[in-house]
C-alpha cells in the first residue's frame, strides 16, 4: 500500500491562495478580537511554502476510493508564512479601560485618547506537532481534526519589533489567536474548501435550500401518511395483525416510503442492486451515490456453518447485517449514519414498487431536501414466515395477513440464493437521520417490525463500533484479503459501522475487482447447490422449530426473541 | 440626563458643599455634555423615590435585547432636602449642558464641621452609601462616599461581577481640594492602576478673601486653569500622561460666555482643543478638534444645545371684588423680578466628520421626565437610523 501526497499542485493554485485568504480573513474576524486590535485583520499574503509537512501514518480506519479515514502524526517545520494587516491600539491605557466596567473606571481626561497604527504582521516559521484524524468522503468531503493543540512554535515579526513589550505582547496575543484558529476554525475552513473542490454543485445545493426552507415545511405537513397499504402485518411485540390492525399501523415506515422516493428512482436502484446480485456487467449509474458492493461475508457463517461463534445472539445480529444491502447517500456533514437491518419479505418485486411509488410526487424533493443521511435498506423486508417463528409457532404460517402472499417454501433469504433467484426489488426504505430520528415518534414505531431488535442491534453497533464484527468475517476466506484493518480503535465516532465493513466498492469496475467477484460468485454458488441439496435431504427428518428457522429461513430471528425463546 | 441616583449624589456634594467641578476630571465637562452625550436605546423606565431625606429608591427596567433591570438603594447619613419630584426637580439640575464656571467659593475651614456637646466633639463625617444591583446580569455596583475634611474627599467604588477578571474592581479616589487648586490620587485593584491628578487655577486665591468682580467691562473676565494627570499600571508596566488647560469666562463676564479647552497627550501625540460658546440665552455651540502627531488623524466635531422655553401666559389683572365693593383699585402689586421660565425641552444635537449624528430630545411631560434619542449614521444609506430610545423617569 502507498499513498501520495501530492504538496505541490495544492500551492500552485493561483485560485486556492485567493479563496484561502478570504476564507482566512472571515474566521480571523468571526471571533471577538482582543481590544488592542482595532480594525479587521486582512491576510495579506499567504504562502504554503515549498516543504510539505511530514506525515506519518498511525492507523487507518477506512479506505477506499471515495472515502478515506486515518490518524496520521504531523510534523511540520516548513517555510509557510502568512502576513496579517491591521490596526492596533497603541495606547495601553485605551485597551485597558475597554470592556470594564465604567462604574470604576478611573475617567482619565485625554491620557486614554487613542493612537492607532497600521501593523503588519508576519507569521513565519511555523512549527506544527500534531495527531491529526483525517476522514474524507467524496459527498461529505473532508474533515481534519487536531487531537491535540498542534501549534509548538512560531515566529511573529512585526512592526514593532523594536519594541520588546509590544513583540511580546504581539507573540502572545497571536499565538493565542492561532491556537483558537486551528482548533475551531480551520477544520471548517478545510471542510467548506474540500466541499467547493469536490462537489460543485455544493455552493447551488446550499442556496437552493435556503430558497426552500419555507417550502419545504409547508409540504413536508401536507404529507398524508395513511395513503399507503401496510407492508407489515405485525405489532411492536411480533405478533400478527389482521387486517384492521395492519391499516391502523400503517403511518411509519411504509408511508414514509412512498412519499420519499420516486418510482423511478426505486426502479434503478433495483436494478443496480440486482445487477450486482446477478453478475449482471450493467451498472445503472445514479447520481450523487456510490454504491459499495457487498460481499456477504457474515451471512457466509450461517449457512456454510463452519465455524461456531461464541454467542448465537452476535452471530444472529451479524448474519441479519450483513446480509442487508445498504446504500449509503450523504449529503452534508453528518456523521453516524446507521442502516436498519430489515427481513426479506415474500412480496413481489412489482408490488413494492408500486406501492412505493403511489406518492412519488413533489414531497419526495421536500424531504429530500430535508434530510442529510439516507440508508436505503434494500433489503426485502422480513417473510411471514419468520413472523410465524417468531411468534413460536411454526404451524401458524397460514395465519399470516392474506395480503401478502405466502410461499411455504419459501427459498432461503440469502445473498447465495440472489444468485439464483429473480431480482427483488428494494422494499424497504427507510430514512435515517443521525440525530433526530432516535428520538421522534417514527423511531419509536419501527420497532412495530419484525426487526425491532435487530435494529436495536444495529443502533448499538453504531454507538459502539467494536462489538461482534468480527466473527463472521473470519469465517470467509475469499475476501478476507480485501478486509480493512480490524475497527478495534474507537476513535472514531461510530460512523455508520455496519457498511464500513464492505470491501472494495464495485464501482471501481476494475479488472481485478471484477475478476475476485466473479470468483466469490462461483464459490458460492457452488456452495449454495450443494447446501440446498443438503437442505432437501434434511427437511424430511428434521422437523424442530430450530432447525427450520435455521435452515428454510436464513433470517434468524433477532437476539431478543431468541434469548426469550 | 442625569440618572435619579446622580442627581441624588450631586444635591449631596452640594449639600455637602464639595465643589464637584474643580476637578482635572471635570476640565472638559461643557464639551463632554455637549458633544459626548449618550443616546438611549431601546425602552427604559426608572421608578425613584426619595422617600426620607436620608433614603433613595430607584428601579430601573429596560428592554435592549431581552428585559433587563437594576435595584438601587442610596442612604446618605446627610438629610437632603432636595427636590426629589420629577415633576418639579429644575430641568437644569439633571440635564448637563454648557457648564457655567462659578465663583471659586472660600473652603470651609475644618473647625466649622466641629459640634461640640458638654465637652465633647459630637459631629460625624457625611457619608453616602449606595448600591446597585443588575438583575440578570447579577453585577452589582457600590459606592461608598465619605467627606473626611471640609476640603477632603473619598471615594470608593467597587463593582462584583463574575464576568470580570478576580469576580471585580475596586477604585478608591481621594479628592483634596483647597479651591485654588485640587489633587486626586487613586488606585484600581484592576491592573493595579495608580493615578495622580492635580488641577491649578491661576487667578486670586478664594482662601484670601473673597473674590469681588470687576468693575470695569473688562473684555475677558474669566479664570484659567491648568492640570495634568498621571497613570501607571503597576501589573502591566503600562501609563499614560496627558495635560490639560481651560480658559472659561466667569458668570461677571459681560460679554458671550465661552470655554475653551486644549488637552495634551504626550505619549500618544495627541492634540485636542474644544471651543464653546453660549451663543444665546437657550443656545450654546461646542465644537472640538482632535489631531494626532504621530498618525496625522484628525476628528472634529460639532454639537449644539437649545433650550425650549414654554411661553409664559401673562396673568389678567382682575379687579378683587372687595376692590370693586369699595370703588378703588387694587393695591398694586410689586413686581417681584421676572418669573422663573418653564423649560419645555432640550435639544442636543451632534455631527462628525464621519456625519455620524446624534440627537437627543429631553425634557418633561406631565410629571414624568423622558428623554428621546436617536443616532443616525449617514453614511449607510440603506439603514442610517443606527439606534433610538427613549427613556422615561419618574420620582417622587
């Protein structure tokens, strides 16, 4: 593995100087200034020098072509300057009586009249020591955090250099400012940069939102959220529902589907996912989305059963991950994004869509507007039959809401039967916004699905990257090489943890990309004919309900139910 | 305008006899009034009262930004007999505008405090205790007022914030003044601030003999003086130095009175002379002129004064009815003097050279005293009205 930091063609933009220097100018003016300072502080010029600054890599956390996420130890003593124009107060008793309280003040008569000078302030010979986290994503663009204050030393020289209280004063004053500076202001500086130079349209999204802030409220009330048929038939406990239930259940998640998505979209999204799923060479191109393939290592362990992990209750959670496509959109800074692991569901292709497309109408634009994080879950959502397993019962299956049609053999859910199987459509979609989502009445709902703990689980997993990742992943050899490093360090604030597992994203539509998963492909294909006929033979003798849920249905119920069971 | 509590503090260094003016402080106060005065913002309401001549009230509410609003409690072991009411306190009391200069008086000799009783000296120092407390800003401010001596005074100030650097200030301010010449020395805890000032007046010493004017129309009749004040922070190695002379006409002076003023900033070459005229009886003109040495910037500006006087109605003369009865006049009346005018308001008003305006309208409706203002900046033309308030005081 190499990198290549590329130092110069960043300082030989004639461009970046001059938008760097505004933006300078800005965040050095946003903070209160000290009273000695009288007028705006202008960056008069500003140079990166010619020495690049010394990295060195410490961990990284996440890489791939669009995204990227290390801690690196930065050293830098380069002959980078930057001149600063302004005004100050030269008057010491001017500044002194600024901002006290003139119920005490001494009221001097003229010694306090002021004398402002022009100063030009020269910052030179930088020296930078620090831990320095880098995340960069393609939509998200690129954050740059200082673990530690990174400022060891620099030189301030000045008009007054002659003057040793005013240089001192000077150097204090300054390194003080610039300490706030690279803590607080530049990272937003660095981010708003990397924004402009990756996503041009960024600057037109941010005032075409500003434009339709108020729309978007107005429209985002109007939305009816009982103008869609339930896609769930059961309750928050699991259990099933009949029909009368199932309309009253149904303002969560599936209306949120049809009013967020257009049909169109949802087709091409569909059949981007199945292309991938069928070895199909065609790649729908979508806008503003990068799609990671997914290589279904955890769900292997499950069905290959080769290793046994050490508490069923991981392993059930890690399977339901991972056999859950996710599409990741971002847009803005958030972090934290998170998917909800959701079942497949029996219901056809063509029914979902349409369903899903009923609202596809100007509210989707509102909402997507609205909200900075979307997972779309393309996962199907969970059969009736689990519903049955769930519940305890695996006699009952027919009891499921007649709605939704009922395949007794039911083919296994598995990313080894999507092989073979016909193409699903993504059924459930389902926004996520990091920070508001946990805690509205729509987050509180979810849980009315079958995979309330299995979003719980997944929720936890994103507070807390560590847990039971691991596991399964060992469990597959094919595409072990193309793993990350282990997630073991925390440092990084749980950002969509389950999809950080992905390998290479198949987007790059490399050769050797190509080449690897056709290879896992028919590795497991092979697997998967062997299995089934394996499953067939077995399927006569083995009748416990543990088996069955085993075996027939790849989807385990979540951790909850089964330690209940 | 002065605030209740001001004025309640002027009548005690009036009661008190402390010639407040004959200080290097109050060198520029004519120029100060009329060029430096504050415009309110926003909605402010004080509620005061003088309730016993040893105790003051006042309440304060405002509205700049959110509500916000101070208590005040004044006790002064001195009984003022002042006029307290807002509906009858001489608008030339709480509003400051041209400063006449007075006859420097004789000082009080400091036998004239003692009392004796069976032996015994009786007689107390006066003192003025007064506090403030901001109400959500909980800063509160204190003041502590002592006359030691006929020509001594001490001044202690103190303010408690938790905003402030140490949780506060203090600054204590002796004041020594003999009428021809006045010292103050103080310090700041803030900083460490020491401060000397020392005013001089040439002319005949008042502890002489009283000063009688002239006789002759003399074409300046007027006293100069002249002061320099010196600060030193003992923390942060800083000073400053300034000097400071005022030529004012005194109130025998036949012709237009004026004041004139130049102050001197060595260290920081800075240069400023103010020039005031009473132009009239209700006007008064001030302009001042700042210059810098060292950074060739320059500042003038210019404010004037007008005193509205509400028309006097002339009183009918009306024959008595017993006067009528006995078919005679009534007995004439002897003309006592011309009534005092009723002031109606006052307009200030100032510019710069940056046509920065400032007005301000004061004056009295009813029994309440209001004070309207404004500030305008007339270089933006988009948004030239930078601030207005009004300000409305009641007492009683």
């Amino acid at each position: 593995m190499a990198f290549n930091f590329n130092w110069s063609p960043l300082t030989a933009d004639a461009d970046f100087y001059k938008r760097a220097q505004e933006m300078l100018t800005t965040a050095l003016n946003k903070s209160p200034k000290p009273p000695i300072i009288v007028d705006d502080i202008l960056v008069n010029e500003l140079n990166l020098g010619s020495v690049p600054p010394e990295l060195e890599i410490l961990e990284i956390g996440d890489l791939a072509e669009d995204r990227f996420r290390g801690i690196f130890k930065m050293c830098y003593s380069g002959d980078a300057f930057l001149t600063l124009k302004t005004r100050v107060q030269a008057n010491p008793l001017n500044t002194y009586l600024f901002s006290k309280p003139s119920f005490t003040s001494p009221q001097p008569l003229a010694a306090s009249s002021g004398l402002t000078i022009p100063l030009q302030i020269t910052l030179s010979e930088i020296k930078l020591s620090a831990f320095i986290i880098l995340v960069f994503s393609r939509q998200k663009g690129l954050t740059l955090v200082f673990r530690n204050d990174p400022l060891e030393s620099l030189k301030v020289s000045s008009t007054f250099d002659s003057i040793p209280f005013v240089r001192d004063y000077l150097q204090k004053e300054i390194e003080m400012q610039l300490r706030t500076l690279m803590m607080d202001e530049l990272p937003a500086i660095i981010h708003r940069l990397s924004l402009r130079l990756w996503c041009p349209e960024y600057r037109a999204k941010e005032e075409e939102e500003m434009a339709q802030a108020v729309k978007q409220e107005e429209e985002e009330v109007a939305v009816d959220p009982f103008s869609s048929p339930p896609q769930d038939a059961v309750d928050s406990r699991g259990n099933v529902l009949d029909a009368s239930e199932i309309s009253s259940l149904s303002l969560d998640g599936g209306s949120e589907i049809h009013s967020l998505f257009s049909q169109k979209n949802l087709l091409r999204l569909a059949t981007l996912t199945d292309s991938h799923r069928t070895l199909s060479l065609f790649t729908p191109s979508i806008r503003d989305a990068v799609f990671r393939a997914w290589a279904g290592s955890s769900e292997r362990s499950d069905s290959a059963g080769s290793s046994t992990p050490a508490t069923p209750s991981l392993l059930r959670s890690n399977s339901s991950l991972g056999t859950s496509t996710t599409y990741t959109f971002s847009r803005g800074s958030d972090d934290g994004h998170g998917h909800l692991p959701s079942r497949p569901s029996l219901v056809s292709m063509h029914s979902a869509t349409s369903g899903l497309g009923l609202g596809a109408g100007r509210h989707s634009r509102s909402h997507l507007r609205k909200k900075k994080t979307r997972v779309v879950n393309l996962r199907k959502p969970k059969t009736t039959d689990d519903l049955v397993s769930e519940s305890g019962d695996s006699e009952t299956s027919s009891a499921a809401p007649a709605s939704e049609p009922i395949v007794a053999t039911h083919i296994p859910e598995e990313p080894e039967d999507n092989i073979i199987d016909p193409p699903h459509s993504p059924q459930r979609v389902r926004f996520r916004d990091s920070n508001i989502e946990v805690a509205s009445p729509q987050k509180a709902r979810l849980p009315s699905r079958p995979s309330l703990n299995l979003s719980n689980v997944a929720e936890q997993a994103i507070v807390d990257p560590i847990p039971t990742i691991e596991i399964p992943e060992s469990t597959v050899p094919i595409f072990s090489r193309e793993r990350r490093p282990s997630f073991h360090s925390s440092a990084y604030p749980a950002e969509k943890a389950p999809s950080t597992y992905t390998p290479a994203p198949i987007t790059s539509d490399s050769a050797e990309a190509g080449s690897i998963l056709s290879q896992a492909w028919v590795l497991k294909m092979a697997n998967e004919i062997a299995r089934r006929a394996q499953d067939m033979d077995s399927k006569g003798t083995r009748e416990g309900f543990w088996t069955q849920s085993q075996d027939e249905r790849e989807d385990t119920p979540p951790p909850a139910y089964q330690a209940a069971m | 305008m002065l605030e209740f509590m001001d004025y309640i503090q002027h009548a005690f260094y009036d009661v008190s006899r402390w010639n407040y003016e004959n200080s290097y402080s109050q060198l520029t106060a004519t120029a100060r009034a009329l060029l430096d005065f504050e415009t309110p913002r926003g909605l402010r309401l004080n509620l005061s009262s003088l309730s016993s001549p040893n105790f003051a009230t006042s309440y304060a509410i405002g509205s700049v930004g959110l509500v916000d609003g101070s208590l005040s409690y004044l006790y002064t072991s001195l009984p003022l007999q002042t006029t307290s009411r807002s509906g009858k306190i001489d608008l030339h009391d709480v509003i400051h505008g041209y400063r006449q200069i007075q006859e420097l008086r004789r000082p009080e000799e400091s036998w004239m405090w003692e009392v004796w009783q069976g032996g015994k000296r009786t007689d107390k120092r006066d003192s003025l205790l007064y506090g403030r407390l901001y109400l959500p800003q909980s800063t509160l401010e204190a003041l502590y007022l002592r006359r030691i001596s006929p020509s001594q005074q001490l001044k202690l100030s103190a303010v408690s914030d938790g905003r402030l650097r140490n949780g506060g200030t203090i600054l204590a301010l002796h004041q020594y003044d003999t009428g021809k010449y006045s010292t103050e020395t103080l310090y700041s805890t803030d900083g460490g601030l020491l401060g000397l000032r020392g005013l001089y007046n040439f002319g005949p010493d008042p502890r002489e003999g009283d000063i009688e004017p002239p006789r002759t129309e003399d074409r300046f009749y007027g006293r100069f003086s002249a002061g320099a004040e010196m600060y030193y922070g003992s923390l942060n190695k800083s000073g400053g130095v300034s000097f400071g002379g005022r030529f004012a006409t005194l109130p025998a002076h036949k012709g237009v009175p004026l004041t004139a003023t130049l102050t001197l900033n060595p260290l920081m070459g800075n240069l400023s002379t103010t020039y005031a005229v009473k132009a009239g009886k209700n006007l008064a003109l001030c302009s001042k002129f700042d210059f810098n040495v060292y950074s060739y910037e320059s500042e003038v500006k210019l404010g004037c004064e007008l005193w509205r006087m509400k028309s006097r109605i002339p009183k009918e003369n009306v024959r008595s009815m017993a006067a009528k009865l006995e078919w005679r006049l009534d007995p004439a009346e002897e003309n006592s003097g011309p009534e005092p005018e009723e002031v109606a308001g006052v307009l200030k008003a100032r510019v710069d050279q940056n046509w920065k305006i400032g007005l301000l309208w004061e004056g009295r409706i009813k029994e309440l005293l209001f004070t309207l203002g404004s500030s305008i900046d007339m270089k933006r033309k988009d948004q030239p009205l930078r601030a207005i308030g009004l300000e409305i005081q009641y007492s009683s």
